[in-house]
C-alpha cells in the first residue's frame, strides 16, 4: 500500500510564478504563502470578495451597499449590485468572435464545435424563441437533455432573461424527474427524445410526454431531436460534416423525420403541434427561428440563476437554489485560482447535466477557457475513451470522479499523448493514497488535484492550487474564501483528529434559499441544526497542521467498532485494491449503546471469484491496515453495489434497510442508477 502523505509532485519554480493565484498576490500586493492568503481570505471575507469581483472585472454593477449583511444562515452579499451570468461568460463575444469556445464529442465520434460568436448568436436566438413564449424574468426553465450544446444555448439564453435553469439527465426515470420539476413549476421544458450510452441507444419520448402530462404550468415544450447510435454523423454542425463548427439547428442538423432521429436532410420542419402535456410541441429549430438581440437582464447579486437538487435518494429531492453574483465570484476564484485555468485552456470535466459538476464545467467560460462538452459513457468502446479523449483535444485540465482513475489504475492503462494536459482534477468520492500514486507515475509531470465540496455550494470546500505539492492522499489547502474546521463531538475545532467538516464563515455560493421553503426551515435544518450559526456538511475530515485535509467520508455513514471511529473511504481503500474486487460497500449496523454486525459486500471483477482464499485475504488486510474491530462478520458477494445517478454509493439507505427499513422507504429508487440490486440486501437476523 502506499503511505498516506508521501510526496508525489512539486510545483517547479515556473509552474509557481505563472500560476493565476501567483499573479492575483501581486496584483493584491500582498506576500507570503498560500496559508497566509487563504488565512486572510476568510478573516477579511468583504475585503477578499470585494477583490475577486475588482480582479476579474465583473460585468455588473456593484453597488454602495454592504459587501457582507447578516449571518449565517441569512447572509445577504453585495447589496445594491446587478449583474447577469451569461454577460460575463459571453463578455469575450464581441472582441473575440472566433475564439473556440465548445468542442463536443460523443461517444460515436461525432464532433461539432462553436466559436464564441457562434455561441454568442444562438443564445440570442434561443432568448429571442424563449422570450416569445412569455419566458421572463423568475420563471423556470427545466431541461431533460444531455451534455450537448444545445442544453449549454439554452441555458445562458435563459439567464440572460433573469429566468431560472434547471437541469435533469435523460438517464433519470420519469418518477424522478417529475419529483423534481413539479417542484418548481416550469414554463418551458426543453427535451430530448433519446440518448445514446455504452453503444445503446434509450428512447426517451415516452418519458417526456409521462413528465410534461405532470406539469401543469407548461406553455411550450421544446424537443430536441438527437443522433441514433454509432456512426450517426451528427452531431454534424451546419455543413453536416464530422467536425464541422457552425449554427445549431442549421441545415440538416436538427430536422425530425418519421422516426424523430436527426440528419434526414429535406424533411419537412416538425412546426408546433398540440402537446399531450402543457403548451404547443416545438423543435429546437422553431425555438431558434427568429434572429434577436443579444441582451442581458441586470438582476440582484442573489437573483436565482438556477435550481439544482439533492440525490433524493431518501426523501423529495432538495430543490437547491443558487444566485448569479455567488456563483460568478465562486466559479472565477475557484476555476482560475484552484485550477489555474485562463484564456489559452481547453478544460473538460466528465459529468451529466445531473451533477453539478456540469454547471462548475461551463463555469469554464467564464474564467476564458474552451470548454469540452461529452455525452456518453466514460469506458466506452473501452476503459481508456475519456484519456483518448483529453489527448484529441488537447486538454489542458481534465477533471473526472475518482472511480474513473481508479478503474483506469486497475485496468492498467498508461495514458498517451496528453502533451497539452498539466492538470488532473478528481472528486465525487476520496481518492485513495494508490490512486494519487498511479497518477503521478503515468503522468508525472500533471498536478492531481483532489477537490471535496458539493451541489450545496456548487464548488469545493477543499481542494488543490498550483504552488502546493501534491500528496498520497491528502488534499492540499483549504479553498480561499472557505473558512472550513474540523469539530469534534462537543463542537470544538481539532486539527489532526477527525472530526466533523463544518464552515464557520459564509461562502457566496451557499444558497440563496430552498424553493418552496418561505420560511427557510427546510434550509436551517438540512446545514444548522447541529451547530447553530455553523454549516454542518457532512463529511468525516482530518485538518493537518500544515492545512492539508483528507476526507474520510459521509459523517452519517461512519464506522464505529468498540469506540474506534472510521470513515468508509479508509476500508474502500483496503478492500477495492484487490484486483479481484470491482466495487464495495461496508455497513455497521451498530446503533446508540448497541454493537452491531460489520457487512462487507463485495462485486466481483470480471472473470474472479469470492473464494475462501480471498476472504481470508480480505480478512488479514482489514486487520493489518485498519485494526482487529474492522474485519467484517460476514463477506458477501451482491451482483452489484447500489449508487445514486451521479455515482455515489448508498451507504445510509442501505443500512436502513439492513435494520429493516423496506426498500421502497429506505431509498428514492426512482433516483438510483440501478435500483435492481436492492434486492440482494436483506435485514441482518442476530
């Protein structure tokens, strides 16, 4: 195994003095290190913020109000400013136009690409078809569509009318889709009628028209017709070549034929039609008709500019709500001081337009970068699409969940041709030590950086920078304006113990509110009713002297064998660097003053199997890494480990149903990837 904390890289002198937060201390005129700049950054939260808006040169008005009024949880940030989103992340447009902004690529190698006057024209068309449908100012804009250009147009061209996005991933089932839009009542729904994944195709019509007759308040719904299967060459852009740039919509790039499936050239345009939900069904052509000013509506600092939402994986999804101004000063500090991305950058992020990492990856426009926009599966046709991926397009930072790098670690891979690529980003679970390992030998000139947040703030708590080292394990730094501490159970902060990860300082980012929660209830008792005035995230953390933490985990979900407390990622760590094992999950179904069993449940690699000789290794690494009170009572092979759709592992549902919770209570199944497996989960008999 390898040793948490070993040094794995170093910022060369070059990587240091170039970096974008080297620059921002000069221009601050401040000296010292990075500890010294982040400790300033959450004692001085209005002289920090303040910066950061004066720095990047905001579009917007900031007003003569108090940067900072209240406390937590009713912070109010930059009174008296305006700004709108989508000006500043298409404020380069005008000077620019044919700088890159979008590459995407799907999983079949189409490939389409917009400059930023391209991208700039179809937002004012798409705002000008939205505008049309009565869209203005507060309504919500809910899209059931993948991680193509469109869903990015219609997007921006919603913020920039002062509406509200909101985003689902045509893999989420009709029932939880509709948990969430009929939530927040939108106006217009934006549809796909099918998505391609792991070489298959998924239609989706009949989804859509079972969620539209759910939602009342539709005036239009708009669909987006989309390629069918491998060798499709859509994706084509307005020439209708592979890797043509050009208008969305334009000729023979978005025309439904009998079939729906896009490409039949000379088809008739679908025009609007009755809807079997609410409103008249028009295409994405219809929709960006007419040409239209490119216009932005000037809204509050704390305006919603879109809603995101909780897994939902045991109750109603939380329906997040967060402001223009948090999310524009969030994503520029975090994208251009963390991850060190400005103007000469192609930065992609493997996600879905269900996880908030889509709404952090866009942010990329924000900060100047290209951004790369994918749709499909990570390992398909084989474990190494997204490195192969990274080296066509010459990425300079690509950002994944942590599963990815650790399946590419044991399928062996040794990624090529990344000469562009100096940053590696990880999240969505710990990183094991091996992980970090395996990166900085395959790639050892690329910085990893290891970043821990959530949708709640829509950025990182914790993450990396360019002028600290990297290593085995640990996350380097707090992330500047992030006041994160670690509590223990009396609620006093510890440094080198673990403890709760808690903010005691607002971020802009927090929400601005839950929707459909007047009184702000819902909101207190999700993050402060632990801790009063204290946002309770969570997450098990260890703080290190040096400011360095490593995250063990979900707090609620911890192990706690005799009095010895544990966090799951550590067991992960043991467990699933066998290379027989593919996935885990452990529970401890102990409770207050009560020991319970300690469950192992393990699926198996391809091709292996759970001998006795396995469980006994099993067994002897457990004791030998962790201690004797952490070998499990029973080892059991399941088909499959139960995750939510962004990928995280069920830990508390399941163990709810282990205590004899019924499934259906324990877990929204309806917001699981693959709620078939629940079935091999059973109460524990004594």
């Amino acid at each position: 195994m390898v040793e948490e904390g070993a040094l794995l890289w170093e910022p060369a002198p070059e990587v240091v003095r170039d970096a974008k937060v080297t620059r921002y201390m000069e221009w601050l005129g401040r000296s010292g290190d990075y500890e010294s700049l982040w400790q300033w950054s959450v004692d001085a939260p209005a002289e920090f913020w303040t910066s950061v808006w004066d720095y990047f040169g905001v579009v917007g008005e900031r007003g003569d109000g108090p940067v900072i009024s209240g406390t937590m949880p009713g912070v109010e940030w930059f009174t008296g400013s305006t700004l709108n989103y989508a000006a500043n992340a298409l404020r380069r447009a005008g000077a620019e136009p044919d700088r890159l902004a979008v590459v995407f690529r799907d999983e079949a190698g189409g490939r389409r690409t917009l400059t930023l006057g391209e991208l700039a024209e179809e937002v004012a068309r798409v705002r000008t078809g939205l505008a049309g449908l009565g869209v203005g100012r507060g309504d919500r804009v809910a899209a059931y569509a993948p991680n193509v250009p469109e869903t990015l147009v219609a997007f921006l061209a919603t913020a920039s009318l002062g509406a509200i996005w909101s985003s689902c991933s045509p893999d989420f089932g009709a029932p939880s889709v509709i948990d969430r839009f009929t939530q927040i009542e939108p106006k217009v729904l934006i549809a796909v009628d099918g998505y391609d994944y792991n070489g298959r195709r998924y239609d989706r019509a009949e989804v859509v028209r079972d969620i539209a007759a759910k939602l009342p308040t539709l005036v239009a719904q708009v669909r987006i017709a989309t390629p069918h299967g491998p060798g499709t060459p859509g994706a084509a852009g307005a020439s209708g070549g592979p890797d043509s740039p050009g208008r969305l919509g334009g000729p023979g790039a978005d025309v439904p034929g009998a079939d729906g499936a896009v490409g039949d050239r000379g088809a008739p345009d679908a025009g609007r039609a009755p809807s079997e939900g609410g409103g008249a069904i028009l295409s994405w052509a219809d929709l960006r008709d007419s040409a239209g000013p490119l216009a932005f509506e000037p809204v509050p600092f704390g305006h919603p500019l879109w809603i995101v939402y909780s897994s939902g994986t045991t109750g109603l999804p939380k329906p997040i709500v967060h402001g223009h101004g948090g999310v524009v000063l969030e994503h520029l500090k975090a994208l251009s001081f963390h991850q060190d991305l400005g103007e000469d950058d192609v930065f992609f992020w493997y996600t879905t337009t269900g996880w908030m990492m889509w709404n952090y990856l866009i942010g990329g426009l924000l900060a100047g970068s290209t951004v790369v926009l994918y749709d499909g599966a990570a390992t398909y046709p084989g474990t190494d699409a997204l490195w192969r991926l990274a080296a066509e397009e010459k990425v300079t930072y690509f950002g994944t969940g942590a599963p990815y790098l650790v399946a590419s670690m044991k399928a062996g891979l040794r990624p090529a041709g990344l000469t562009a690529l100096r940053g590696l980003g990880s999240t969505g679970s710990p990183l094991p030590p091996e992980g970090f390992a395996w990166v900085h030998d395959a790639l050892p000139e690329v910085q990893l950086g290891s970043f821990s947040g959530g949708t709640d703030v829509c950025t990182g708590f914790v993450g990396a920078v360019p002028l600290l080292p990297v290593r085995a394990g640990v996350i380097p730094c707090r992330c500047l304006g992030a006041r994160v501490e670690s509590f223990d159970p009396s609620g006093a902060p510890v440094v080198g113990e673990v403890g709760e990860l808690v903010l005691t300082a607002p971020m802009p980012s927090m929400p601005v509110m839950f929707w459909n929660d007047a009184d702000g209830s819902r909101y207190r008792e999700s993050y402060f009713a632990d801790y009063p005035g204290v946002w309770r995230h969570g997450d098990w953390i260890k703080i290190l002297p040096d400011g360095g933490c490593v995250i063990y985990g979900r707090s609620d979900s911890t192990l706690n064998r005799g009095g010895v407390r544990m966090g799951t990622s550590e067991f992960y760590r043991v467990v699933e660097r066998f290379d027989e094992i593919a996935d885990s999950l452990v529970i401890d179904t102990g409770q207050l003053g009560q020991e319970g069993r300690l469950l192992l449940y393990v699926t198996m690699a391809e091709g292996a199997a759970l001998s006795d000789a396995l469980v006994a290794g099993l067994r002897a690494a457990l004791r030998d890494a962790l201690s004797p009170r952490h070998v499990p009572n029973e080892i059991i092979e399941v088909p499959g480990i139960p995750r939510t759709l962004s990928g995280k592992k069920l830990e508390v549902p399941v163990r709810k149903i282990l205590l004899g919770v019924p499934p259906e209570q324990a877990a929204n199944l309806d917001a699981m990837a693959n709620p078939e497996v629940l079935s091999h989960f059973a109460p524990v008999k004594d």
